[in-house]
C-alpha cells in the first residue's frame, strides 16, 4: 500500500469516528515525526502521550501504519525522515480538500 493510499484510509478513518476532525489540525505546525505536533498529537491533546491516545481511542493496535499516522517499514533513518516529510505533505493536502468541502 503506497503512503497515499494509507493516508487516504486514516482520513477516512478519522472522519467516521470523529467528523471534523480536519478543522482542529493547525497545518504550520504539522509534523507526522512528532508524537504531539502529528495528526493524533494535535487530535487529543492534553494526554501525557497524545498519539498513544488516539491509537487506543481508535482502537489502532499496529501503531497506525496502515493509516499514515507513521512510516510504513523503512531502512533507515534517512528513509524514514524522507518518508515522514512525505505523509506530512500527504496529509495537508487531504486536510486542506476537507476544508476546502466543509460548510
């Protein structure tokens, strides 16, 4: 599954448990290598570990990867950081086409 599509999947998962969710992420602090500053981080806020809530609360035992929320299984760590830049960029482009619909 590309980065794309698993992206795709975690935006659908996320505006069937939580609608609107696409309107709580501030984009200029986006950072899917950051457990606070990622989509989860910025989603549940306040927690001691915001993405590990949003994992539970999901009920996301994989650690997410088959949504886009992390890398998908990579080498090494300059892989891993080409892919992180590469679902955050993944990511402001499915939350800005929400915004974009939103009423």
């Amino acid at each position: 599954m590309t980065a794309a599509e698993r992206v795709a999947r975690g935006a659908a998962l996320l505006d069937k448990r939580m609608p609107g969710w696409a309107a709580r992420i501030d984009l200029s602090v986006l950072d899917l290598a950051n457990e606070c500053r990622c989509v989860l981080g910025q989603l549940w806020t306040g927690d001691d570990d915001p993405y590990v809530t949003g994992l539970r609360t999901l009920d996301l035992v994989d650690g997410g990867r088959p949504y886009g929320f992390v890398t998908g299984d990579v080498g090494n760590i300059d892989d891993a950081l080409a892919e992180y830049r590469e679902l955050d960029e993944l990511w402001i482009a499915e939350i800005q086409r929400r915004r974009e619909v939103a009423p």
